[in-house]
C-alpha cells in the first residue's frame, strides 16, 4: 500500500493529538517533511495527494513511534532553527526555546552596530553566543558551559554557522572568574531556573529527554545561578556593561532585589510575547 502526504498527517494527528495541540502536530510535521522528503511547505500544503515512496513513509513512521515516546523532534532529527540558523542538538543540550529568541532580540536591539565582548554563560547548543555572533557584526564573542558534551555540540554549531566563538569549559558554582576573559561589555545567561517542586506541571518530553542539569535548581536556593552570575559580572563587566538574564517568570522580582542588593542599577523586567516576565536587563556603573 502506497501512502500520500494527506494520509500522513491524519495519522499523525489522530496519533499525536493527546500529546500536542494541533498547530504543534502541524510544526512537527514540516520539520519531519523538510528532514526526509527535502520539501518546503508549500510543497506540504499544496502537494497533499503525493505519493510517499516507502522507505521514506518507514522513515516517518518511524519518528512518529518516538514521538508517541514523548521524544523531542528536535532530538529525534538531531537539529533545530534558532534566529534562522541550523543548531545540532542532542540530549547533552536544551532545545532553544521562542523566549530565548526574544531575549537575543533584546541585547541586539541596544547594541547593534556597536563593538562589544560578549560572554554566554552556560551557553548549551551555543545557540545565543551564535545569533549574537550572527547580528552584532563588531562583537568578539566568548561562551562557557559546565558540560564538555555541550561544549563540543556549541563547537559543532559555531563551525557549521562559520562564527568564530572562543569555548570555555567553566563551572559556574565552583570556577575562579579570573579564568574567564575580562572587561567585558555583555554577560548574558539562560541558567537553571526552574524549581523542582514545578516538575509536576511539566511534560514529559521536556522531563524525560532534556538536560535536568540545565533546567532544575532547589525549591530552598532558586536563584543560586543568578546571584553566583551577578557576583561574577562584578568582576568581569567593564563600568557600564550589561548583564541581561532569561528568567523564571515567578522569580522576576526576587533577581530585581537581588541585583539591586548587588549594586547593579537600571534594572529593568521585560515581558515576553506571552505578557510574561521573562528577561531582565541591569547595568553595572
């Protein structure tokens, strides 16, 4: 029995639907048409009654069995899209999430076309360090992560993206800051913020596949990375740099007194696409 692309995606989406919305089961289903039939969408929307030949419909079929194991697309294809540049990923990364995105929309709107250093605390797939790369021509941009494995996976990308990003294997917690570059103009991070007691509300593509490391911090110190950066910034920010944060949308007033108590000023909480507190911008002076 041959299949077309119109009986794949009702296959999907009566497979699929308790576990994505359908705009979710339609997003997976491009991403799947891109990696293995090396169509565009339009082809998708307007091609409906193509013939799948079958080893590409096993393919598929085979994507959609670890999808209904709750595995990421991201994971199972092995790649992801980030400010329009192709990411490696594998399970030694988080899958760079739109808040993300919004984030380096942020710093690149006040430094663009300025020369600046840059350094991407806890950098996972190097997808920040590499979009910052990307738009802010002038910027020398450094990265540091506690994990070999994503260091090796943000290399990979940086190489594949043709940005030249120097890589830094540093503990956060534990690491002297005087082993990271200094004067520096912009210290950016995406650390580990969720609590674990939010583990409950979570799914289980998310619990099951992606980094705990990266994602889950104690209930009793839920800004631990944020007050060990902020700490770091001091040391490594030159007068006047930036410290930009991706945050806990719970927390959002908890790292404005913490920053504030570290003597960083012009503090500033921004909102997300979804109305939530999810970055926020200090200034050391």
């Amino acid at each position: 029995m041959q299949y077309t692309i119109q009986d794949i995606n009702k296959k999907f989406k009566n497979s699929l639907n308790s576990i994505y919305s359908s705009s979710e089961i339609q997003q997976i289903l491009f991403l799947v048409y891109e990696k293995v039939l090396s169509v565009t969408k339009i082809f998708i929307l307007t091609n409906q009654n193509t013939l799948v030949d079958r080893d590409k419909y096993e393919h598929i079929d085979l994507i959609l069995n670890q999808l209904l194991c709750n595995k990421p697309i991201q994971y199972i294809l092995g790649e992801t899209y980030f400010f329009d540049l192709k990411f490696e990923v594998n399970s030694s990364v988080l899958i760079p999430r739109p808040e993300t995105e919004e984030l380096v929309h942020w710093i690149i709107d006040v430094n663009r076309n300025k020369k600046v250093t840059i350094l991407d605390m806890g950098t996972g797939s190097g997808c920040i360090a590499i979009a910052l790369s990307k738009e802010i021509d002038k910027a020398q941009v450094y990265a540091v992560d506690i994990s070999q494995e994503a260091i090796d996976v943000a290399s990979k990308n940086a190489v594949n993206n043709n940005f030249k990003i120097e890589f830094i294997k540093f503990d956060i917690l534990e690491d002297n800051p005087l082993l990271l570059p200094q004067n520096i103009d912009i210290l950016v991070s995406n650390p580990p913020y969720i609590k674990n007691s939010e583990r409950k509300i979570m799914k289980n593509n998310v619990l099951d596949y992606e980094p705990k490391l990266a994602l889950f911090v104690n209930d009793e110190d839920p800004l631990i990375f944020y007050i060990k950066i902020a700490e770091i910034g001091k040391k490594i920010l030159k007068k006047g740099g930036h410290l930009f944060f991706e945050i806990n949308e719970k927390l959002a007033y908890e790292v404005k007194e913490m920053l504030e108590k570290k003597e960083y000023y012009n503090i500033e909480i921004k909102k997300d696409i979804n109305n939530k507190n999810r970055m926020v911008r200090a200034i050391l002076l």
